[in-house]
C-alpha cells in the first residue's frame, strides 16, 4: 500500500536494534483517515472470505482492528493480556512472547466470545518475530474457529515471523513489508507486492 509506505518514510524513525517507530501514526497518535484506507485495503483483500469476526492483541492493535471491523460491519475481539475482574468465567489462554518489551505475557479470550461458528481474520499492527500472531492463531484454533487470514499494517520481512505463518499455510496480507532498514542513513526498502 503505497499510501502507508510513503507515510512510514516520511515520518517512521529507525532506531538501533531493528526497531521501526510509527507511534506518530500507528501505535500511539493514530491517524484515523490512514486507518481508514488501511481498513478498506484489507476489506478489498479479504473480500473472498466469509469474516464475521476480528481479533487482534492489546493494546496497539486494537485502533486499526476496530476501523477494519467497520468496514467488514463485524465485531471486534481483542486477546487481553492480563486476567481482570471484568474477565470472567471460562477462557482460552496461550502465552505470547512480545518483541517490543521482551517480555512473555499470558493472553486470554473467554469463551463466550469465539467458538466453532467463527470465521476470524486476525489484525495487528506490526509483525516481527510473529510470536504474537501465533498465540493468536492458537486461540482461535483452541476454539474450533477458523482463521481466514491475517492481516498486518507493517511487516518487517528481514525478520522471521511472515515466513513462520505463510509455512503454518495460513493467507498473510501485510500492506507493507519492511526489506531492510539502515538506521544510520534513515534509508528504509520496501518489498514489492503484486496486491499493491
């Protein structure tokens, strides 16, 4: 998605340690119109599958999830990452290793919320190692639920988490892929896409 591409170069940081900053956009401040567009553009990609559900992980991903549960006119389900009196009763629970914070989090949905009747498209902001996509996937899995796909705003493809789900053979869309990222020259290569 060139639109997100040229919005990443203009006003991404890179950061020692491979790390992209978009919080002036994505993560953090959140342009809405962009999410818009990012929402429609996984709408269009996605159009071929029967989603009646959206999961995502808190706490950056639940912004661009709810736009994209818009434009699939489909609720939203966030895994929450720590147990709260508000969630209670029976959950499903897998543990999810965060590249941003290196640290491991349990992460939960209850039951009540996903079951064998559900088609889910993931959505989350970033993708690196792909830990967190993969507690995703085994929650929906544990369920009886089917992941139709999964859908990610930047992908950093020099790491291996898109290689690790595209060999699960679960359908990967990321609307940009980070090929490499020099941080002492701010030079910043996408990946060409056929969907682009």
């Amino acid at each position: 998605m060139k639109a997100l591409e040229e919005r990443i170069r203009r006003d991404g940081i890179l950061a020692e340690g491979d790390v992209l900053k978009v919080d002036c956009f994505l993560n953090h401040l959140m342009d809405v119109d962009l999410f818009h567009e990012m929402g429609m553009e996984f709408k269009r990609l996605f159009a071929d599958k029967p989603i009646n559900k959206i999961l995502t992980i808190e706490a950056s991903g639940i912004g661009i999830a709810c736009v994209v549960a818009e434009c699939f006119h489909v609720p939203v389900l966030f895994a929450k990452k720590a147990q709260s009196l508000n969630l209670s009763g029976d959950v499903y629970t897998t543990k999810v290793q965060s590249y941003t914070h290196g640290r491991v989090y349990d992460v939960m949905v209850s039951k009540r919320f996903i079951g064998p009747e559900d088609h889910v498209l993931i959505i989350d902001d970033f993708l690196a190692n792909g830990c967190a996509l993969k507690g995703l996937i085994e929650l929906v899995q544990s369920a009886g639920a089917t992941v139709e796909g999964i859908g990610i705003c930047i992908e950093k493809g020099f790491q291996p988490g898109g290689k690790m789900i595209r060999d699960m053979g679960i359908r990967l869309e990321s609307l940009a892929i980070v090929e490499s990222m020099d941080p002492a020259t701010g030079e910043i290569v996408f990946r060409e896409q056929q969907n682009a």
